[in-house]
C-alpha cells in the first residue's frame, strides 16, 4: 500500500508534477494496481543471466550525423547554435 | 511508375493525426500504393506526436529505418495515425487528439494502441498501414477492427526510428485487410538495420502458403478459461477446426507462467517507459520551457501540462518499481517471471508447430466503458504473453459476436512469423476473407 504522501513523493521522483486534486484518485488506482502485482510474490525460480544472447558491438568512429541546423530545429530555445534549457543550480 | 497519389479521406473515425494531401511516390513493389504509419514512427518532415502533446509541434529530422524502406520501395505514406498516447492504451482514447472510432461500429474502441492504423484500413482508406506492438498493439485492433495484423519476431523489424516506449518488449509490424497484404507489407519492412543493435539478420522473404497438411497447432487451456467471453473462445475454437479440416492437428498445451504475465508485463513496461519518457523535457524537442525558472520546476510544470494522466500514471509506476526498496520485490521478480513464460514457450513450442488462442478476451468494448486502468491492462492478458517471450503472433479475423469481429491469434517459435503467416493465409482462404 502506497500513502497519499508517497504518491507525491513519487511524482516528485519522477519529475511528472501532480496537484493536489489528482493526489487522491492516484493513490486509489496505484493501490489497485499494486494489488494486482502482488501475484509476482509467488514467482518460483531465481534470476539467471540470459543464455545465447550476446552484445553487439561496433568501432567508435567518427560517421554521418544530422547537421547542427536540423539537430537544433525542434529546439524551443535556442542561442548562438546552442540548445537553451532552464538552469540546473 | 513514378507520381504523386492525391489523398483525401472522409475521415469520420478520426484515424489519422495527420495526412498529406499529395504524395509523391517513386518506383518499385509498393509504388504508388497508400500505406498509413502509425505517428510513434519518425517520418522526415511529416509531424510525429505519438498522440501526445508534448510532440505536438515536433517534425523529425530524419526517417525510421521502415520509413526508408516503404518510400525505397514506392509506397506514398499518406498520413500518420492516431493512438493511445506513446502506446500507452487498449482503445486509443488516451490520445491527446481525441479517441478513434471503431468503423465496424462507430460506438466502440477500434482497440490499441495502434487503433488509428487499424480503423484506416477497416474503413478502406488504406490497404495496409503500420502499427507498432508492445503488449499486443497491433494484435488488439486488429481483432477489434476485424483486419490482420502482425507482430514479428523481436528482432526481425528495426526499431530505428521508433519512439522507444519499451524498447525490450515492442516491435513495428503490417496491418492490412488481407493476409497477403500483411505478408507482402512485411518483406518490405524485415530487413537488417545495424542502427537497430537488437536486430539479427534474418529478412523476411515469404509468399505466403495455404498447405498446412500436418501442422501441429497447440491449444493452451490458460488461453480459453476464466475472463474469456464463451462466445468469443467458441468462435474460436470453431476456427481452429477448421485449420483441422485442413489437415492441421491439434495437441494440448500448457502455459503455467500466463498467471504472472500481465503483472510482469506491467511492471516492465512501465520501468522501461519511465526510463525512456524522461527525455520528453521540452528542451532538445517540444515546446520552449521557461528557462528562468529551475531546471526541476520547469521541467514537472511542462511534463504535467502535456503528459496525459495514463502517461503520468505509467511514468510513476515504473519510477517505484525501480526505486530503492523495491526492485527486487517487482522488477526482478517480474524479469523472472518473464523467463519463465518463455520457457514454457519454448517447451510448448516443441510439442506443437504454433500456438492458437483468442487475441482478445472479448470483442471492442464501448467507448467509455473502461475507465478504470486495472480493468484495461487485464484484457491485454492473451496479448503480453508474446511480446514478452519475444515470439511472432498474428490476428486474423475469424467471424462475429454480437456483430463485432472476433480475432484468432497465431503465436509462432521465433523467428518462424512465415508459419503463423501461413497459417492464418490457410484460414483465410478457406473461409473466403
């Protein structure tokens, strides 16, 4: 069961932002949810790494890539070819 | 052969978000034919919202691996459809462009999230069109629509170009009136992308065939039990007789696994989705955020104000079943769960040559009627079981209830979509689709 004040700290988490008038319905239909996800308790077995599976890699080099113009052309600010975004501190 | 297709449709169903009026179109085995892509696909300056949005403005630089390979061989892509947002649904209603309307009977969910794709080729806009498939997205409205629709094996089609949503889960696959259609659809779109590095070599090069003489079709009791309409397994069940009239037998199958696959399926998807969806932060793409404010609060405003709540909802359970504390008891758990089911794939599989079941619990519900989102994710149970064992399933319609098409799923070994392909060709043309 999830709290009312964990569903806030949770969006918070998440960056999605919540109002107080969602809070409520949130928390009732995450509980449902998690209701339901309490069937996983009874899953037998341990995990394993995945058998026949292997990574692909490739050489780092240098290929084709989109022009500055086109990269920055969803952009909704932008400054002397560079992408604007609100500060971090 | 070369020209320009004039595209208008009366688009009563609201299937598309977006169409172009005149298409250019060059020469080669689709030249000239209309194929609607579904818009979590990227198409060069064709707008790709994926239903939501905070891609409401957004045009793509650059086209998806299947895009290239649709314009190289002639097709005029004539529009991009509707759909649940980032394929967040079962019915298209969580569309930030307004629900789909099911052409069978306009009061009804076309399914989802690929509903747009499908109600453009039940109302004959388009003959085929492309869907994507998480946890039975192509499959569900198919079967609602009453057309075929496919999910390749993982692996087979590049998701190069694809707006990830569960990128360990989805696939990009036909939808079309006709199996052949689908068939053809799908020699155009599997092949090798090394862009896309969960892909393996093995293009799809198949005519489909109607000689099923001795194929051996496993019924899995999970798939006809508690939750199945009666009429719909019915139906069902008389399909695959008639697969049996054609020389097909049948054995039973279990699948124990299918009591943990829908809370698995849930609990990865969303962790994936809530990795994925943080790149929606108005900066790179979306619109301009106010860039005095901090990067957090600009960040929770924008998300709040474009996500849709299914979105917000999805975004927030992924973020718990990952968060601290909690991983074990559902992420790791549910990555078991899903190893499990695999393997009683593959187990069934060796008894049987494919697996047949309904694609969907019951037929296309009325729009409205599912508002609560634990009774929506639960008719995606006979869906999810394929995408997480990464196995090729195909819907093809195979009559009514109520009025409403009822859908027969085909699940394949993987990399065998040629025999659940030739298996529902077989179907269809005995019963004269």
């Amino acid at each position: 069961m999830v709290s009312e004040s964990d569903i806030e700290h949770i969006a918070e988490l998440a960056d999605i932002g919540i109002s107080k008038d969602e809070v409520p319905e949130f928390t009732t239909q995450f509980n449902a949810i998690l209701d339901y996800f309490e069937v996983l308790d009874t899953v037998q077995g341990e995990s394993a790494p995945a058998a026949g599976i292997t990574n692909v890699f490739r050489e780092d080099e240098p290929r084709p890539c989109l022009s500055q113009e086109a990269a920055l052309a969803n952009a909704g600010s932008t400054e002397n070819g560079f992408i604007k975004a609100p500060r971090v501190m | 052969m070369a020209g320009t297709l004039d595209f208008s449709p009366d688009d009563r169903y609201n299937a598309f978000i977006t169409t172009c009026l005149e298409v250019p179109f060059g020469d080669g085995a689709l030249a000239g034919t209309a194929v609607a892509v579904k818009d979590n696909i990227s198409t060069t300056g064709i707008r790709t919202t994926c239903g939501s949005r905070i891609l409401e403005d957004y045009v793509p630089p650059y086209d998806a691996h299947v895009v290239e390979l649709l314009r190289e061989k002639g097709a005029a892509i004539v529009g991009k459809t509707n759909m649940d947002e980032f394929g967040m649904g079962t019915t298209t209603e969580t569309s930030a462009f307004g629900p789909v309307r099911n052409p069978v009977d306009p009061t009804r969910v076309p399914g989802g999230s690929s509903g747009g794709s499908a109600a453009a080729v039940a109302a004959g806009f388009v003959p085929m069109a492309l869907g994507t498939d998480t946890g039975g997205s192509i499959r569900c409205p198919a079967a609602f629509c009453g057309i075929v629709g496919l999910k390749p094996t993982y692996g087979r089609v590049s998701r190069y170009g694809l707006v990830a949503y569960a990128n360990s889960l989805e696939q990009i696959g036909p939808m079309a009136r006709t199996v052949e259609d689908a068939s053809r659809l799908m020699s155009v779109i599997a092949r090798y992308d090394p862009r896309d590095s969960t892909m393996l070599d093995r293009p799809y090069d198949h005519r489909p065939s109607a000689d099923i003489a001795g194929l051996r079709i496993g019924i899995p009791e999970e798939y006809f039990g508690e939750g199945v309409d009666p009429r719909v397994a019915e139906t069902v069940r008389d399909a695959i007789g008639i697969l049996e009239g054609l020389g097909a037998d049948t054995v039973p199958v279990s699948i124990p696994g299918m009591r943990h696959a829908l809370a698995a399926y849930y609990v990865i998807c969303t962790s994936e989705a809530s990795s994925n969806l943080a790149r929606f932060d108005g900066v790179r793409y979306g619109p301009a955020v106010d860039t005095r404010k901090t990067w957090h609060e600009a960040y929770q405003e924008l998300r709040h104000e474009r996500f849709g709540a299914e979105v917000r909802r999805r975004i927030m359970l992924g973020t718990f079943a990952l968060s601290a504390g909690y991983a074990g008891r559902y992420y790791a758990k549910a990555q078991v769960a899903r190893r499990n089911i695999r393997q009683d794939f593959e187990r069934a599989l060796r008894d049987a040559d494919i697996i047949a079941g309904p694609t969907m619990p019951t037929v296309a519900f009325r729009l409205g009627e599912k508002t609560d989102p634990l009774s929506m994710y639960l008719s995606d149970i006979l869906t999810v079981p394929a995408n997480l064992a990464g196995i090729p399933a195909i819907s093809v319609p195979c009559g009514r209830v109520d009025g409403l098409p009822v859908g027969l799923q085909l699940m394949g070994r993987q990399f065998e979509d040629e025999r659940v392909v030739d298996a529902a060709f077989a179907y269809e043309q005995e019963v004269g689709a």
